[in-house]
DNA sequence: CAGGATCCATATGGATACTG
DNA sequence: CAGTATCCATATGGATCCTG
C-alpha cells in the first residue's frame, strides 16, 4: 500500500511527504546533508567552506530549515567570537538511510558511481 | 557508506542524487507520481481530472520530464481525437518503494498516517 | 565568526487562448 | 483530446554590505 496520500483539500496543501520533500528540494540541501552526514558536525564556516559557492543567505536557511524539521541540530555557544556547530540527529540519520537508497538507485541509473571512492581530487 | 558524492567541479553540477531528487522537487510531480501509481495508467485529461488545479503546461512539462528519465513512458494512438496513456515504468516502480519509505518516515515524523485509508472523501 | 538586511536577476508556475 | 504558445506574478537564489 502506498503512503503518499493525495491532499486533504488543496492540492498543494499540508502532506508529509511533500513537507519533507520541499525541505530536502532546493539547491545544495542535499550536498548540505551530505556534509553533515559523511564529515561529521561542523562548524557554520567550516560549512561555507566546504560547500564551495553557497551564499550565508541559502546555508543559514537550509540549516534553519532543517532545524526546523528536526533533521539537523544546532548548537551555539555564545562565546566570542560565537562557536556554532551543526550536525545531523537522528532524525537526520533515519534520513540519510533512505536518501541513501535513493542516491544508490540514481547512480545505478545515471552510471556515475563513485560510491567506494569518495571523493575526487577536485572536490 | 554514504553515496551522496560530492559534486565534481561544480558544486550544483550533474550529480545522480541531485539529478533524480530536482526530477521530484516540483509541485504537483510526487502527487503526480502518486496518482499513476496508485490509479495505474492514465490518458492525459483524466490525470488533469485527478490533479485538481494543475495547469496543462506543468502537467505536461512534469510528464516530459518523468519520461526523460524513464520513470514513466507515455503511449500515444495518433487517432482522432488522439489517445495519450501514461503509467509508470519499471524504474517508476523501483523509485516508488523508495518513496514509500520516504513517505513512511514522514507520516511517522509528522503524525499523519493515513497509509491504510487511502484517500479521503475529498481526494 | 556567524549570520542579518538588502537589492537584483532569473527561473518557474498559473492562467488563458489557440490548434491538429 | 492532448497538448503548444504566450504573458505575467511571484518566489527564490546570488552577491554584497554590515554587525554583535
């Protein structure tokens, strides 16, 4: 049985699974997760600089954004300069396992896979 | 192992999970989706029937697209008035267990479980 | 360091009208 | 019937500058 309800009234409306895809959607949100899941907590900065390009608009959003969603926690410390670190909860590792699939199924798909390798020297 | 791959130069660049996930990342795809898997093949005017307020272009546009990566296929009798079926392919298949589960997960997280009632009265 | 505020370019969806 | 073509409103990301 399927579980991806149709909408209560408005098409568009409330439904979980689209709530959860719209947060996983936009641009570098995946790449994001990635980060997070394979390198571990990280700090705002350390964030920036790995995920080459971002603007600080779309990286605080993601991160509140999947704050939000339980998916990612935050932790500040308000010491000077303030030490802000990021990393996945469990929610966010119950996530990265079907994610997983799915990147497994996209590479099968695409051909591309780097699964064993990791990254390439220009990452 | 993660195999979410970093993207190689670009950091938006050509990345299986990213190619797959933008596939599903717009409105009205996974109900789209959802639709065709449940309900099984379908012409053209009775998917814009059941997706209540979806505009032809992005029907179309979301078809096209669904059928580029072989999810769907689309099945069209040039007759008179023509005769378009669309149903989802065995990829479509693979990709819906996944979806599922993503669906599952997010009834779970977000309380809505409406996986054994299938649609409501409105739908 | 970790963002918030602002301005702008662009992509994209919605609505409508038209056609083989 | 199954689209295509067009115009428009809006959302959203990028870049930049500023601050506790």
């Amino acid at each position: 049985m399927h579980e991806l309800s149709p909408p209560p009234d408005d098409p568009k409306a409330v439904c979980p699974i689209n709530t959860l895809m719209s947060v996983l959607s936009g641009p570098w949100t995946l790449y994001l997760l990635w980060v997070l899941s394979t390198k571990g907590p990280q700090r705002f900065g350390e964030l920036r600089r790995q995920i080459n390009g971002i603007s600080t608009k779309v990286l605080t959003e993601r991160l509140r954004m999947l704050e939000a969603e339980g998916i990612a926690y935050r932790d500040y410390k308000p010491t000077i300069p303030p030490e802000v670190t990021y990393g996945l909860t469990a929610r966010g590792g119950e996530l990265m396992e079907i994610l997983d699939q799915l990147a497994s199924l996209a590479n099968r798909w695409y051909g591309e896979a780097p699964s064993n390798e990791g990254d390439r020297q220009r990452g």
